[in-house]
C-alpha cells in the first residue's frame, strides 16, 4: 500500500532549512541590535562630549571679555562669538543673564530649548544636554553656567550667566543610518549563509535518511536481504547498524516460517496421497455392503450405512485438502475456454439434482459468455449454493448478470438467518466454525476457501454479505475477456 506523501513544507530538509534561516535571523538581529545600540551610543555620545568640549573651551575663552554684570548687549556679542567660533557654523546660541536673554541670531525662538534643561541649569553648576526631536530633525541642547575662580584652589562661583547651545544633529543621523543598513545587509548575508549551510547539513542528514526509506520499502517488497552501509559512528549510523541487525532477525524468521510452511503444506499433500488409496478400497467395500444393507439387521444395517456416509465424507475431504495443497504450492493451473457461463450454472444445478430446489436468474443462452476453466467454475458455484442450501434456508436463488461489458456477477441468495457479523471477515478461512463447540459438520471445512482461491485464480473477486431482509448473499465479480481476447 502506498502512502500518501507530506506535503514539502514538512519535510525534514524544508524543516531544516527553515531551522538555520531562523537561528540565523535571530543571531544576526539580535547581534544587529545589540551592535546598533552600541554603535549609536558611542556615536552620539562622541558627538556630545565634542560640542560639550568646545563649548567649554569656548566659554572660557570669551567669558573673562564679558562685561559684568552684562547688558543684553553684552550677551549678544558674547553668543554670537561662541556661535562663529564652530567652524561648521551649525551652532546657535543663547546667553541669558537674570531677566536678560540674547541670542547668536537675532530673533531665534530657541524653541529647542525646554524648561527642563533651563531648571536643571538653575539647580547645578555642571553641564546639562537632551537630544530634542522634531519633526524628521534632531538636535543636542547644551545648557552650562558661567563660574568664575575666586582665587587659586578656591573653587568657583556662579555668576549668573547662562549659556544655552542647538547643534542639529544631520551628520550622526546620517552615520546611524548608514548603520542601520549595514546591518540589514549583513543580516540578508547571514540568511543566505544560513541557508546554505542548511541545504549542506540537510543534504549530509537526508542521505543516509533517504537510503533507509529506500532500504525499507525494499524489505517491504520482500527482497530480506537488503542491508546498508554503514559510515561513522554518529547516531545515524547506529540506526542503520540496528537496521541491519533487524533486518537480519527477520530475513531469519521469515526463512524459518517460511521452511515450516512449505513442510506443513508437503505433509498435507503427502497424507492427502497417501490416502486416496486405502479411501478407494473403503469406497469400494461400502459399496457392496450399501447393496446388501437391506439383507442386514437393522442394527447392523444402520452402521454399515454410518461408516459408508463417512467413508464419503472422507474422500471428499482428502480431495479438497489435495486442491488445497496445489494451490498453496502454486500448481493450479487453468484450462480455459469461451463458454457460455448461464448454461454453464444450469448444468451445475443439473448435475447435483438442484434444479427444481434452486432458483434461477440467468440471462437467456448466449447472452453473456466468459473466458474461464469449466471444471472450477462448476467448483465455485456447487460450492456456494451448496453451502446456501445446508446453512440457509429456502428460496435459494442463483442470479447471472453482467456488470458493464467486462464483468460477469453470480449471486448466491438464500433465505436463512444470515451470517453473524464476527463471522463475515472469516467465512473463506479454511476449517473456521462460527461456533467453536461445533466439531462435526456435514462438509469438509475447506468448501468456501476453495471457492475463493478459484476465483482468485481468474482474477475475480468474491464477497460475503448480510442482505437488507434476511439470509446471506455470496457474490462473485470475474472479468470477461475483450473482443480482442475472446476465442473465435
């Protein structure tokens, strides 16, 4: 039986695959990540403390040439000179000094500027910055006070001025963009690397995999002695090594039950031989004593009668068991010929004196013919409807049609109590009883398997059902030959 296969996207190479790209991209995002993060720190934060530098540098540089206490004037001159001392010309300034406020270009808003920055200016004499957003631009704010030393190793005091610095951020955005597609490329590299490797480490895995389903399927079809070659020692190799090894315990108990039933079969036919002979002489004698029977005691008539009966049954049964044996050594052969099959299954009935107990449905003569061995096929039906009329119960009916152009159908139909359903998927097994306290029974035990393995042998089918009403139904389904086939 052949079995449906997965669907690719779970297989184990797309599995695999699919594994490798995903620890990929996990590895290369997170290390992308994490190398973002220190990149851009260390980026903004070089960038921070350079303005911070220079705007000190700066403010000690220009604040001893302020006037003190300072005019706006003053302060205006004083932030326009921190402003032009940057070279790039990005700084804007502003210097406030209590109520007054002054900036490096006249009329800037310094909206950049929060009250936070301005607070924490206020409270304390070291630096302060914030990166401000907005919009698309960003900018770092620097806010510092302007102390003066008292004298040598003295500290310092606040004089009130305060110093206020935008520097737009353009070019550390730029590089932190840059970065960030670094880093999407190098993660597309690392997936196809990923993959790569997948499809390498898929393909070292799967073939070793593959050779074991080839290996399998190969013992399934009966070739035992299929083995596979076993390279290293990893855990793939120890499963092909306990393949060999149950592959060689059951090539060995196939061997060994096989030999037992070849054994079994040939003692089978030889008792069967052996007895024909002895069978034939008993055949004889009951005869003449069935003709004498009359002349005898009743007593003595009523066992000569009982050992005749069962000197019948026996010969019948060594002659199924010999048909069994020919079928199971495979020695069964088919004589065929074109005939008619509804005079066929008239004859049968003819010649068992059923005719006028049985039934008939068949086709008028000549209507259906069929390319098969006669001998079996009177085996085939004498058999079922045999079976119809002792297990059954009258009308017992034989129906001959055909289904379609290369089928023809016999159906047994009788009128008894059916067949028990646990007895159904039985029926054509060799000596089996619905009833295990029943040891006798008036037919061999073997009637129904032989009919099955003559229909086998014409490549027909046969089937044993309850019917909707009451009674079992035997069918029979055996091919007809095409025009091309049939025998002028």
């Amino acid at each position: 039986m052949n079995r449906p296969r997965l669907p690719q996207l779970r297989g184990l190479r797309t599995r695999l695959v699919v594994a490798f790209a995903l620890v990929a991209a996990l590895t290369a995002a997170t290390t992308g990540a994490l190398s973002f993060r220190e990149a851009r720190t260390g980026i903004l934060q070089q960038s921070q403390d350079t303005v911070i530098r220079q705007l000190r540098t700066q403010v000690n540089q220009f604040a001893p040439q302020l006037a003190f206490p300072p005019s706006e004037a003053d302060l205006e001159q004083f932030a326009a000179d921190l402003a032009r001392s940057e070279s790039s010309g990005t700084w804007r300034v502003q210097a406030t000094y209590g109520e007054l406020s002054a900036t490096s270009v006249p009329g800037d808003p310094f909206a950049e500027l929060s009250p936070a920055v301005r607070e924490a200016v206020d409270s304390r004499l070291a630096t302060v910055f914030q990166r401000v957003t907005r919009g698309d631009r960003t900018s770092l704010v620097v806010g510092m006070s302007v102390t003066y030393a008292e004298a040598p190793q003295e500290g310092s005091y606040d004089s009130g001025v305060q110093v206020f610095l935008t520097v737009p951020q353009t070019a550390e955005r730029a590089y932190v963009d840059a970065l960030v597609s670094a880093v999407e490329r190098a993660t597309v590299v690392a997936l196809v690397l990923a993959v790569l490797l997948a499809l390498l480490a898929a393909r070292g895995v799967l073939r070793p995999v593959r050779a074991l389903r080839s290996a399998t399927r190969s013992i399934a079809e009966g070739r035992l002695d299929t083995r596979l070659t076993v390279h290293g020692s990893d855990e793939l190799a120890d499963l092909s090594h306990t393949f060999n090894e149950t592959a060689a315990a059951l090539e060995e108990s196939v061997a060994e039950l096989r030999g037992m039933e070849a054994r079994a079969r040939r003692f089978a036919a030889d008792v069967s031989h052996e007895l024909r002979t002895p069978l034939a002489a008993m055949s004889a004698v009951t005869d003449v004593l069935d003709e004498d029977a009359v002349r005898l005691d009743p007593d003595t008539a009523t066992a000569v009668r009982l050992i005749s009966a069962e000197t019948v049954k026996l010969a019948r049964l060594v002659d199924d068991l010999m048909e069994i044996s020919r079928f199971d050594a495979g020695a069964a052969t088919l004589h065929l010929d074109d005939i008619d099959l509804a005079e066929s299954l008239r004859r049968t009935l003819a010649a068992r004196a059923w005719t006028d107990v049985v039934d008939t449905d068949l086709p008028p003569p000549g209507t259906l013919r069929g390319r098969v061995d006669p001998r079996r096929l009177d085996v085939v039906v004498a058999n079922l409807v045999g079976n119809a009329l002792r297990h059954g119960a009258r009308p017992v009916v034989l129906r001959l049609y055909g289904d379609g152009e290369r089928t023809a159908v016999i159906e047994v139909l009788d009128s008894g109590p059916g067949i028990p359903e646990h007895v159904l998927p039985h029926v054509f097994e060799r000596f089996y009883k619905s009833d295990a306290a029943r040891t006798r029974t008036e037919g061999s035990g073997l009637g129904l398997a032989i009919t099955a393995e003559n229909v086998r042998v014409h490549g027909g089918t046969v089937h044993a059902a309850n019917r909707p009403g009451a009674g079992a139904a035997f069918t029979v389904r055996l091919p007809l030959p095409g025009p091309e086939e049939t025998r002028p």
